[in-house]
C-alpha cells in the first residue's frame, strides 16, 4: 500500500474497539455513497469520477499544456475555494510546474491584484477562469480586471485562445461571455461540488497547461478509488481515519490539526481544511480543521500544542521519500556540534523531528496518528487527494448532516450584497 496510516500514538485514546463499534454506521454511509442514496446524492459524482475520467480528456488536455507553453511564460489561474486550492496545492506540493503559475480571484485586496498585474506586465500571459456561475464576487471581479489587462496587451484570435473558461456546460455569465468571445471552453460536472472538483477540468486544465503530469496525477486517484471504495473497515485507510475522527471527536476532541514537517505540504492543508470545514461544519456541530507546517510553528505554536487546552488531535502527514536529498556537511571546527549528522540527508533529521513532536505531544495529552505517502509524485498526491474526499464523505453521513452543501457560506454573501446595493 501506498499510503499508510500509523495509529501508535492513539493508544489510550481510541482503540479497535472504538473503530468496530462504527462498523455498521459506516457500512450504512458507504452504502449510500455508493448506491448514491444519502444527503446531498446529487453531488456524488466525484465518488467514481477518477474511473470515468476519459483518457482522450488527458490527452486533450496534455496538448493543451503543450501547446499554450510554447507561447506563454505565465498562466493566471483565477478561482477561489475548490476552484482554487487543490490547483496551488498540487503545484507547489510538486515544486512548481514547467509554466509558472500565479493565482488571482481567491481574495479582493487591491495590493496583491495591483502587484501581480505589475510582474506580469512585460510577460506573455495565458488565462484559465473558473467559475460555474461567472458570479461569484472575487473571481468575477477578477476577471474583470485581468480581461482588461489582456486586452491591452492582445487582440483578436490572439486574444481569444488567450483565455480559456471553465464553467457550466450551458448556463451561467461566465458560459455567455465565453460564447460571445470564443474563449475555449471546458465543462464542471453538474455533479461534482467545488471543494470535490481537483480532478475535474476545475484541476485538470490549469494544471495541464502548468506542465503537472495530470496522467499520472488521475492515476493515482483511480487506485484510490478502487483501494477506497472497499467496504472492508480491516483495510480501507479512508474509512479508519473517519472513524478514528469519529470516535476522538465523541471523546472531546473536537479540533483536528493537520500538520506535516514538509513545508511544500501548506497549501494540501490549506484545501483539506476547506474539503472538511465546508463538508462537516452544521447543525452545531463539527471538527475545526486547522493546520500546522513543522518544526517552523513548534517555534511558535509548539507550547500550546504540548501543554494547552486537551481538546485536539492531531494527524500528520508524513513522505517517506522526497523529491530531492541535501546531505549534511562536515566542518573541520564543528562550533555547532553538528558534526555526527555530517554526511547524513537533511530529511533523516526531519524525520527524527517528526518521531519525537508525535511522542512528546502523546505524553502532553494529545492523540495523533500518521498518514504515510511513500513517495512525493502526482500519483501519491492524487491517490491521497481520493482518500480524503472518501473520509470526509464517510464522516459528515456518521454525523448526520449533508456533507455536500454549504449553507452557511452565503450568509456573508447575502450581508455583502446588500451592503453594495446589489440585487
């Protein structure tokens, strides 16, 4: 197995027992994920959505990228939620693609928009919008601004293939602008939720013009797929976690940190805390994702983690092989005393670190497990991208609430609205 999950330091806190006990809920949750008859069942396409994808879509798609970075020296990507954190989190989990990307529309700060048009003034520039309804304030007034800036700079044809949308397959403002310009165009599923939609064209497309092996990447989440859509509490890793987080959460625990001793892994927090903050947060109830990136916060978070408030648990993920190796030097005055770890990988080090921050924080009083990726590639990361939507599918159902709609998350729109005279 690819990923694993290490549950050594939930000792005391959750044991076999605990995660048997939910076997028939889950068994019920799995059930009508699968047979598509739980709450929110018409946004269940993202539950066999890796299978389904069409090898002539990759295909398309690795042309595309092909093409645009032939004539591009940045893309813009401009989006916000699920239409923008699984993209800056595969890229930088990654290191970066063959095409810099820079991302506009997941905020409204008039700095950051006026500094990023400014670097890319001079440079050749390519576009991906994605909006299903071409409404959504940031990124639609984004668009606004980045549209201008392109028609300053292009004309035309040139123009036109410039600037791709994704977007509704028939209906929306940003599916009309698309037809009154000729933009190409690539569809969101009907089906698929934003904070679900990485490995749909949402994903897909950015990162295909981005130079991410996007072949690889749906691979990946296709075993995922198949490892995950097992019903087999024994071996299905994503049906652990949720019921690990279950079970920690009924025993008082009911903030979760995701935390990684690996910096490039800030932005997967960044789009796991949305996948499971929109997906688990209602009725009054649910985990408070937050996320740490390790040993910088054990700097500044570390003394409430180790002796704070016991209300959190805490899952790490871990690479059991990164993408590069620095090794340590040897210095002939050794000042710093460093010298026994001359001529080992800096990641042995790190590794050291890990062990010891999920041991001293067990014995302060907190739970922890691990999830182990054994290798930092577009495989590794879509397969872990699945196992996440499968856990946090498995955990809303176990309680009780619909994991596929976000409520809540107009109430600020509608305040918005109105406070700008908008109808």
């Amino acid at each position: 197995m690819s990923l694993t999950l290490d549950r050594e330091f939930l000792k005391g806190f959750v044991g076999q027992n605990d995660i048997d006990a939910l076997a028939s809920k889950i068994k019920k949750a799995h059930d009508d994920l699968h047979n598509k008859t739980g709450k929110g069942n018409d946004f269940l396409g993202w539950v066999d959505l890796p299978g389904k994808i069409p090898d002539a879509l990759i295909k398309e798609l690795e042309a595309l990228g092909n093409e645009v970075r032939k004539d591009s020296d940045a893309l813009i990507s401009i989006g916000i939620g699920g239409s923008y954190l699984g993209i800056r989190a595969t890229v930088e989990y990654l290191g970066g693609g063959k095409l810099p990307v820079y991302y506009a529309g997941h905020n409204m700060s008039a700095d950051y928009l006026h500094n990023l048009l400014e670097t890319l003034k001079d440079q050749r520039i390519t576009v991906v919008v994605i909006s299903k309804s071409g409404t959504t304030t940031e990124p639609a007034l984004a668009f606004r601004i980045v549209k201008q800036f392109m028609q300053k700079k292009y004309k035309g044809d040139e123009l036109k293939k410039r600037i791709i949308c994704v977007t509704d397959a028939k209906k929306g403002a940003l599916r009309q602008i698309a037809e009154k310009t000729g933009h190409r165009t690539y569809v969101i599923p009907d089906d698929v939720g934003g904070r679900f939609s990485i490995l749909t064209p949402v994903g897909l497309v950015p990162l295909a013009v981005a130079g991410v092996d996007i072949k690889s990447f749906v691979e990946g989440a296709r075993k995922g797929e198949q490892e995950y859509g097992k019903m087999d509490l024994n071996a299905n890793t994503a049906y652990q976690y949720a019921a690990i987080r279950h079970a920690l959460y009924h025993k008082g625990k009911v903030i979760e940190v995701l935390a990684s001793f690996y910096d490039n892994m800030y932005y997967v927090t960044e789009w796991w805390k949305q996948l499971f903050g929109e997906s688990e947060g209602k009725q009054g109830q649910g985990i408070f994702p937050a996320s740490m990136i390790f040993s910088t916060d054990l700097h500044s978070m570390g003394q409430l983690m180790q002796d704070g408030m016991r209300n959190i648990f805490e899952t790490f993920l871990t690479v059991d092989q990164p993408r590069h190796t620095v090794i340590i030097p040897k210095e002939e005055d050794d000042l710093d005393k460093f010298n026994c770890m001359a001529g080992k990988d800096l990641d042995f080090v790190n590794k050291q670190a890990f062990r010891a921050t999920a041991m001293a924080h067990y014995e302060g009083g907190i739970p922890n497990l691990s999830l182990k990726i054994c290798k930092a590639d577009e495989f590794h990361l879509g397969q872990l991208y699945y196992l996440f939507e499968k856990a946090v599918g498995i955990s809303g159902y176990l309680s009780g609430v619909n994991p596929f709609d976000q409520p809540g998350v107009e109430a600020y729109k509608k305040k918005m609205f109105g406070l700008l005279g908008m109808k």
